[in-house]
C-alpha cells in the first residue's frame, strides 16, 4: 500500500523565511481584515479554533476560513459576535518552478542554485498554535460552533474549538 504524498505547503520544513527586503515581487497578503464583527463589544464567551498537528497554513486558506465563519455569523448571530484572527502570515514561500515541454532539458538548469520566487505567505502553527478566536453571548454558542466548524473544512491541519469564558 502507498502512502498519498502531503500537501505541498502543509509541512513545517526548512529554516523560518520572512526577510522581505531581500526578495523582489513579494505577492501581497490576502487576508483582508484580521477583527471583524462587532470590535468594540464585550462578550464573555471565547470560541478558539486550534489546531492539533503542526504545519503550515496558507493566507489564502486563512482568508477562506475568515468568510466561511462570518458568513454563518452574520446570518445566525448579526452584531453579537467578534471574530478575530490570531496569527499573522509571515513565513514567505518560495516555488522553484521548472520548465516542462519540448526542449526543455535544454533549458532547464535544474535543481543548480535553485532558490526559487516567492508565491504566497503562511502562519507556522504549533500543536495546540490557535488560529481563529469567535467572542459571542451564551445564546450563540452552538452558533459560533458551527461557524467555526465550518471555517475548519478550508484549514489544512486538523483543528479543535476550545471554549472558555473571559474573564471581566
């Protein structure tokens, strides 16, 4: 029996990358808003997505977990939610992209210094690294749940909701 191969980006390998001053055409973030819902409210119960295995998480998988989750908020619980994001994106990636097709062995220098162009960034999450937070009311628990359950299905590391309540 074979074993599938990982996702290209879930593994935590190599030394940590973020010095963009060093790199050209560093693609932009795509996680457009790290707080949403209502910022300035108090609410005294915390949701928290965690995670159970370490990897990586793309901004682009952040950013379509973040929609999935308010987007069930704003129908279920509008204005008695904040959601926010709790790890920012630095860890840049980089692809060596080689060239296929006819005469490309020609072209291609192959793996010799290959360092590779920056294509997207990622969080680097620890066992138990916490990447979503929910703050609701006791009345939308189950529905902060289901948000984050579903926000859940675009992460690629298996994740956990942790509640608890905040303290005054």
């Amino acid at each position: 029996m074979t074993r599938k191969p990982a996702r290209m980006y879930r593994k935590v390998e190599g030394q940590v990358y973020t010095r963009r001053e060093y790199m050209g055409g560093v693609p932009a973030l795509r996680v457009t808003q790290f707080d949403t819902g209502t910022v300035r409210g108090e609410f005294p119960v915390a949701l928290t997505l965690g995670t159970e295995e370490a990897g990586q998480v793309r901004d682009i998988a952040l950013e379509a977990a973040r929609i999935s989750a308010v987007r069930v908020l704003e129908k279920m619980a509008p204005n008695e939610f904040h959601l926010k994001i709790r790890r920012y994106p630095h860890q840049i990636l980089r692809e060596h992209k080689m060239a296929t097709g006819a005469g490309a062995d020609r072209i291609s220098d192959g793996m010799r210094r290959a360092f590779g162009k920056p294509v997207g960034h990622a969080v680097r999450t620890e066992i138990g690294g916490e990447l979503i937070t929910v703050y609701t009311t006791p009345g939308h628990v189950a529905d902060a749940k289901e948000a984050l359950r579903k926000a859940s299905h675009k992460l690629p590391v298996p994740t956990r909701v942790i509640v608890s309540e905040r303290s005054a």
